[in-house]
C-alpha cells in the first residue's frame, strides 16, 4: 500500500463520527483529499451492521445506546479505552487489493512488534466470519468492519487496549456466540509486562498501515 495521511482524534461520539465520515469519503471521492487513517476513540456504544440479529444485541437495562451502522461485521462495542481506526482508501488508485486482509496483516505485524504475537483465522464455508485479529488460543482483540464505496473504503477497526471489558459479557459480539474478547491490558498482565499507552498503540499501528 502507497503511504497515507495519519490524523489523530480524541473521543469523539459516534454518530458525529459517522457524519464526518461521509464528508472524509466524499473528500475521497472527489480527489480533494489524500488516503487518511483516522485514529479516535468514542463514548460507549454498541455499533451493529444490517445482517445482526437482534437478539444479539444488549437488552435496554444494559443502559448503552446501540446504533446500526452501513458497514460490514455484527454487533460490537466502542468505548474508553479501545482505539478505533476509521481507513478512508481509495483502492481505485491502488488496483485489487484485499483490503481485509491487508488490514489483518497490518495490525498483527504492528501489535506484534509490541510483544504481542497475534493471528487471522480463516473462516470456515457456512461458519460466521473470523475476520479480525486473534491471539493464539483464539481469544478475539481486534474487530473489523468496512465499507466500499465507489472504490474508497470507510470504517475499519477497533483494538481493546484497556477498555471494560464487562460489556462485552452484555451481548454477542461480532455474531460469534462463543467468542471471547481480550484486550491488551489482559494479555499484559498474563505476561506480567505493562500495558502499552495509547500513544504507543497509535504509533505502532500508523507505521504499520503506512501513515505519516
């Protein structure tokens, strides 16, 4: 992948997010801005894509907003202390690319260089989708869901680094009933080494995907 702009966010909530998000591909779209990496965080809320059940989502007592989204992927959660990474690419300029698998690729490579050896997972024919980041023994780290539009991506990902992990306990993340999530400060302390900062996750990951 050629290099692209990174810019930093700070919390940020959701549906002020999704609307920027509109404008940053229509920006894209109309060659008036570059590829951009967007990294942020948001208040919490559950994000779902059109194919979730919603059976799989939080019952109201729960006491966080869910919102359905335009991108691919189920149910998942966004909160304090999970770094989000919104891509906006145009794959147009960059000829096929499994941009998926790319992003996999991208995020092991970068938490990997931070003491954590991560996997992707093929998904088996019928099963739901393994799309996303693992640790060895199959606990999930990092989400991803993406959209395409008129050749240029939107959406992307989510890393647990320290966030409360209780919620996840509140719904069926990412349509796998059976799934466990994990996050960064979890396998640290399994390690007994401190967990990464923020900045330092942000860092690892923009030099990994290619932003500056």
């Amino acid at each position: 992948m050629d290099r692209m702009q990174r810019i930093d966010l700070g919390e940020v909530d959701y549906e002020v997010a999704a609307k920027e998000m509109r404008d940053w591909v229509e920006e894209r779209v109309e060659g008036k801005a570059e590829d951009r990496l967007f990294l942020l965080s948001h208040p919490p809320v559950i994000t779902y894509g059109p194919r979730t059940s919603l059976d799989d989502l939080p019952a109201e007592a729960a006491a966080i907003p869910s919102v359905a989204v335009d991108r691919g992927g189920f149910a998942t959660y966004h909160g304090p202390g999970q770094l989000v990474g919104y891509l906006v690419i145009d794959l147009k300029q960059r000829g096929p690319v499994d941009i998926v698998r790319w992003l996999e690729n991208g995020l092991i490579e970068a938490l990997g260089s931070l003491g954590f050896p991560l996997v992707r997972r093929e998904t088996p024919k019928g099963a739901s989708s393994l799309v996303g980041v693992w640790t060895e023994d199959h606990r999930k780290l990092c989400s991803i869901g993406m959209r395409i539009r008129r050749g240029v991506t939107s959406h992307g990902f989510s890393v647990n680094v320290d966030p409360a992990m209780d919620v996840f306990h509140t719904f069926t993340s990412c349509g796998l009933h059976d799934v466990t999530m994990v996050s960064l400060a979890e396998l640290a302390a399994e390690r007994g080494v401190p967990t990464p900062t923020d900045a330092a996750v942000r860092d690892a990951i923009a030099d990994s995907l290619g932003a500056v």
